[in-house]
C-alpha cells in the first residue's frame, strides 16, 4: 500500500545508498519512471545496432570486420540485459517491443543518423559510445539494484568500443588526404547528435527532479554533457580534427565553453522526423517478425524439456 510509512521508508533506503530490489516495496511512479527510462535504454541498444551493422560486409579488412561484429554483438547483449532488467518491474517484453513500434517509447534520438563511410564507425565507436560510458559510469551507482549491476558490465564492454572507434579515427587521420577528409567529414556528422545523447538542458528536462530525488540519475543531464566535451575535444585536437564549432573555447578552469545545440534539430528527431527514424523502426520491426519462428522454436524446445524432466 502506498502510505506515508511506506513512502518514508523507502526515501530513507534511497538517502542511505541502499540499492531497491525487484520485491522490495516501491512507488508506483518510481516503478514507471523506471520502466521508460531502462526500456528506452535497451531499445537504443539495439536500434543502435543498425548504423554499425550497415557496415559488417563492408569493413576494409578482415580484422576490422571481426571487431565490428563482436562490438554490434555486444550492443544486442547489452539490450537483453536491459530488458531482462526492465521485465524485474513486472512488463513484459511483448509490450515494451509493441511500445516501440507503436511509437510509444523513444530510444537515442542519436540513431536516427545515416552512416554512410567507413569513418562513421570510428565516429560512432568514439563519440557516441563515448558519450554512453560518461552516462552509464553515472547509472552504475543507479538506486535500482537491477539496472546499476547491468551497467556495470556494460560500461566494461563499451571502453573497448570507444577505444575500436578511435583506433578506426586514428588510423584514418594517419593516412591520406581523402582519407582525413572522410574522418573529419565523419567528426562533423556526430558531434552535435552526440553532444544530444545527454538530453535537454537541465531547465528543460522534466524527468530530472524525480530521478534525482530517487537517485535514479546520479548526474543532471548538463553536467555528463560537459564531462564528455572536456573529454572528447583534447582527444579529436590530439588526432589533429577540427572541433565542428566557431566558438569553443578553452577557460581557466580547464573546461571548454561551446555553442548551443540545434534544440530544434534534437525536439524535430525526437518526433520522428530525423533522416532515419521510419527505416529504423520498419527494419526492427521486421527483424523481429523474421525472429517469430525462432521465438516458437525456443519456447517449444523448453516445453519438451519440461515434459521429460517430469516423467525422469
Ligand atoms: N534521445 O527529462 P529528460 C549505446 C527525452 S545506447 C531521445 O531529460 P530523462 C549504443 C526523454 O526520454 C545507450 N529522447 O529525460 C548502442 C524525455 O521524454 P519522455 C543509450 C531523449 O530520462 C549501440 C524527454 O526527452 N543510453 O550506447 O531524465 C551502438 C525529456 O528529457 C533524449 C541511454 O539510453 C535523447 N537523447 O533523461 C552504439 C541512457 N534525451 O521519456 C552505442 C539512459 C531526452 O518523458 N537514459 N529524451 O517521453 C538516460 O540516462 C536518460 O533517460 C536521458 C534523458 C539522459 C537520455
């Protein structure tokens, strides 16, 4: 029952740093706060899959193409952790996938860009899993027991992607001038849907007050932001790209002023006009129609199993 005692006591748990698990009692609106923002997680997991798969059969050399095949596997891994987690909060994963492709659940506006050269991999290797770990470092200290041990891992796996993706801008950067121009040309494309990923600014952000409260978001969406940048342009000067922006700025305290974002831009993808956002969804839906079969093969694989292990 949600009375004050209850709600008291969990605030409590919350202020004390102690994790919230799936039979502990929790508020409904804590619940639900949870479902959107870790079932919009997962689905960018695997939307994200999408710009990097478009690339698997046209990696320049065979050792690329194994790296890129393990890092899209991992992305598709870490979208299962994420929905099993979400599915502890009592959803199913039927509806959070009917949610997606009715529109009801967003994922990383980031995804709905086109990746159309060998260096939108480095680009997205770099920067877009770039920004996800400054995030996702953030979500390991999470107050959902569930979701913060699953950022754990992941944030384990997506250091090695942001190092692939540099390697890729690095190597590029080392080599001709057509070959600089598509890196930095790819640089240009995911700067700023990157510098997105982080959400709205903070005065904007609606969600923010309840998942500080609760401790669901340990970071406000402008400060991740601001680490990442501070992060990324000494990185992109390093390899010698220039940071697509007149006027960043270095300050005395060594953080980097930048321009503001396309807050335009970011709203308009959001609702669905981004120059990719009808393939992703048509393709994931088909994708996972193409998958019926296998979801019946698994599920009837598991009855049998069941039936043998009662008459053994
Ligand atoms: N894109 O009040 P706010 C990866 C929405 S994948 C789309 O600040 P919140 C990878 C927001 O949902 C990793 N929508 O919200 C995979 C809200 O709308 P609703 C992706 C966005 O939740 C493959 C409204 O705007 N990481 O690494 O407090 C290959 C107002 O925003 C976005 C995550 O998903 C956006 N960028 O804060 C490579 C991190 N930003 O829901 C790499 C988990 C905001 O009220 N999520 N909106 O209708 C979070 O940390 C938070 O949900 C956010 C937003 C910081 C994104």
């Amino acid at each position: 029952m949600e009375n004050a005692k209850n709600l008291e006591e969990f605030q409590a748990k919350i202020d004390a740093e102690i994790k919230i698990e799936p039979k502990d009692w929790m508020p409904e609106e804590y619940r639900q706060h949870l479902i959107r923002q870790m079932s919009q997680h997962a689905h960018s997991e695997v939307i994200g899959m999408q710009p990097e798969g478009n690339w698997i059969t046209r990696s320049p050399s065979l050792r690329a193409r194994k790296i890129l095949m393990a890092k899209v596997q991992d992305e598709g891994g870490h979208g299962l952790y994420l929905y099993c987690a979400t599915e502890t909060l009592g959803v199913s994963r039927e509806q959070l996938i009917k949610w997606l492709h009715e529109g009801k659940a967003k994922y990383a506006s980031v995804f709905n860009y086109p990746s159309p050269t060998w260096a939108d991999m480095g680009a997205i290797g770099w920067l877009v899993d770039g920004a996800a770990i400054v995030n996702q470092v953030s979500l390991q200290r999470t107050s959902y027991g569930p979701y913060s041990r699953a950022m754990v891992r992941i944030c384990k796996e997506e250091s090695f992607h942001q190092r692939q993706g540099y390697e890729i801008m690095a190597t590029l950067m080392e080599g001709t001038a057509e070959q600089k121009k598509m890196a930095q040309e790819a640089f240009e494309r995911w700067w700023w849907p990157s510098l997105m990923m982080f959400g709205p600014h903070d005065g904007d952000s609606p969600r923010s007050s309840n998942a500080m409260k609760w401790k669901i978001k340990r970071e406000t969406n402008d400060d991740l932001r601001q680490q990442f940048i501070d992060k990324t342009i000494p990185q992109a000067e390093l390899i010698g790209l220039k940071i697509p922006d007149a006027n960043y700025k270095l300050l005395e305290n060594g953080s980097y002023e930048t321009s503001d974002i396309d807050w335009d831009e970011f709203w308009n993808v959001i609702k669905g006009n981004g120059p990719c956002n009808t393939q992703r969804i048509k393709q994931h839906a088909a994708a996972h129609d193409n998958g019926q079969w296998v979801r019946e093969a698994a599920i009837a694989y598991n009855e049998k199993k069941e039936q043998q292990l009662k008459l053994a």
